[in-house]
C-alpha cells in the first residue's frame, strides 16, 4: 500500500470575526502520498494559498488536525521546528520579491544549509553547484544579485534553495502564474523532473486547470473555502462531476478574455450565507441547494463530490 506523508482531516481556518469574519477554509480533508503530486485548483479567493499556509504552519488551524509521516503537525513546529522545516519547503508565486535583495545567489542557495548545519563550507559550496546544476542554471550567476535575473531565473534560484535541504514535500504556490508564458513551461517542465528524479510528494497550487492538470496524478477543486470535487487528474478534466469544474475546464479550453464568465477573484460579499455557496453561478441550483450545504461523497466513478445533484453532474 502506497504511504501516506501528509494528510489533513476537516481543516477549517477563519479570519476576523462577527460580520467581517471571512471563512478561508472550510473542513478541509486532502491526503498526499509518497512520491505523488496533488493539483488544488480553484480561483482567486477560493482558500488555495491558506490551505498551503496551513500545511507550512505559517497560519494555524481553528479545528481540524494536520499530520505529516503520521505526526500532528502542531507537536513538530512547538518541538522540532527546524526539522519539519527539512521535511517540507515551499516555492512561491513571486520570485523575485521571495529572495532577499541584499545577498547573492550563491549564498541564496547555501544558507539553508547554513542555518541547518548542514556539511562543512566546502562541502556547503559544492552542494549549492549540484543545485544549480539541477535547476539548469549556470554558474557565472552565483556572484549576481536577484535584482540581476529574469523572472525565471530567480524562480529557479528559489527551487534550488527549497530543494537544498532534500525535503519529502514541495509545495508550489503559483509558481509560475506571475511569468511570462513562454518561461511557465519550462519551468513546469522542471519541477516535473525534479519531482520524478527526488521523488519527491507535491503539493501543486494553480488557478488554471491546464497547468494542473500537467502536472498532477490527483487534484482536488476548490471554491469559496471547500473541496467541490476531487480524483484522479486527467478523468477529471476530461469528465468534470461537479458544474464548478465545468467551468473551469471550459475557461482552460477557452481563448477569449470573458473566460466563460468566470471572475479572477471570489468575493465574500457575493457568497450566500447558508446552503451552497457555488448556487449563485451554478446552471442546476434548485430549491434544495439554497436550503443547505451538500456533503462530500463519492459518486459511482469514485469522484468525490460536494453537490446536491449528483444524479445529473
């Protein structure tokens, strides 16, 4: 049976309070597996980057439990912080802004190491070498400052350094959504062969379908907090369960800038206050579906899915 590294169990995380509170997550459970590589799509404002905050212990949870290697992830970041930080890094959406403008590549890539004591300096530098090498890049541009790259130059400094410590667990935050187009496929194209060459578990966070959908042996959709439907990548895509995941596949097909009516950001404002939040947008809302929330189940295709009409989606 293929081992599970991480798993969360109905992971719910709010911000403010009373009429401003605003419910990023909402019972969230999602399970990664050694060596698998999870996609989580959804739009802005769906709660896809605090769930990832969530698994960093960046955010903690309001209930739920998070476990990594079986372990509650609260016990490592009060007991052995700096270990947890070994088991699982993370590559961000803005790459230049992530890397400090004061120091230079090469110690970019090394201090990590540095602050895990791990090797002596020599040993340290020719580490930061073999990850440069990894990530395809050349060495004349360890002496440079972040300010002196590309876009995809620094985000590759950023897989260097969050490779340097050998981590189990990669979680990519948008990583190439603030790229130029042409640059996103090569990075993509990189993190998979990183991914299958460590074989290492990854956590994929993207707004775009297509680009998930790439990458990922499962994905799990969210929108407006909660999982809406999950399973296995490529079915998914192909045949969407869930109508949210219609449009979704219809915006990625899509060319035109309408995106098929979808909106970049989900508003709290615009979400009902009980039943199905998706009912405002969604073509088969019925009485029942304003009444109250549907529960995550299974459908026959071993889809899981969060919809009140699971007999005609």
């Amino acid at each position: 049976m293929t081992q599970l590294l991480l798993e969360t169990d109905a992971v719910s995380k709010t911000f403010g309070s009373g009429k401003n509170a605003v419910h990023a997550v909402r019972e969230v459970s999602l399970s990664l597996a050694q060596g698998e590589v999870l996609g989580l799509v959804g739009e802005s404002g769906s709660g896809k980057s605090t769930v990832a905050n969530l698994l960093l212990g960046i955010e903690t949870p309001d209930s739920g439990s998070i476990s990594v290697e079986g372990r509650p992830v609260g016990n490592w970041l009060k007991e052995e912080p700096r270990v947890y930080r070994e088991v699982i890094q993370a590559v961000f959406q803005y790459p230049i802004a992530a890397l400090d403008s004061r120091k230079r590549v090469g110690w970019l890539i090394e201090e990590p190491l540095v602050v895990h004591g791990r090797g002596t300096k020599k040993q340290r530098v020719a580490r930061v070498k073999d990850l440069m090498s990894a990530v395809q890049l050349d060495e004349e541009l360890l002496d440079r400052f972040p300010y002196e790259l590309s876009g995809g130059q620094a985000q590759r400094v950023n897989i260097a350094r969050a490779l340097a410590l050998e981590p189990k667990i990669l979680i990519c935050d948008e990583p190439v959504s603030a790229l130029d187009v042409s640059v996103q496929a090569q990075i993509l194209n990189l993190l998979l062969e990183l991914q299958t060459s460590h074989q290492m578990s990854m956590i994929f966070i993207s707004h775009s379908l297509a680009v998930v959908r790439h990458l990922s042996n499962r994905i799990a959709v969210m929108y407006a907090g909660t999982i809406v439907e999950g399973g296995p990548g490529r079915d998914l895509v192909d045949s969407p369960s869930h109508p949210y995941t219609e449009l979704l596949v219809q915006a990625a097909a899509s060319s035109s800038s309408n995106r098929e009516g979808l909106v970049s950001t989900i508003s709290p404002e615009g979400l009902p206050r009980s039943g199905c939040r998706f009912v405002p947008r969604c073509p088969l809302a019925t009485e029942v579906c304003s009444n109250g929330e549907p529960e995550l189940v299974m459908n026959s295709q071993s889809r899981s899915i969060r919809c009140w009409h699971l007999d005609t989606t």
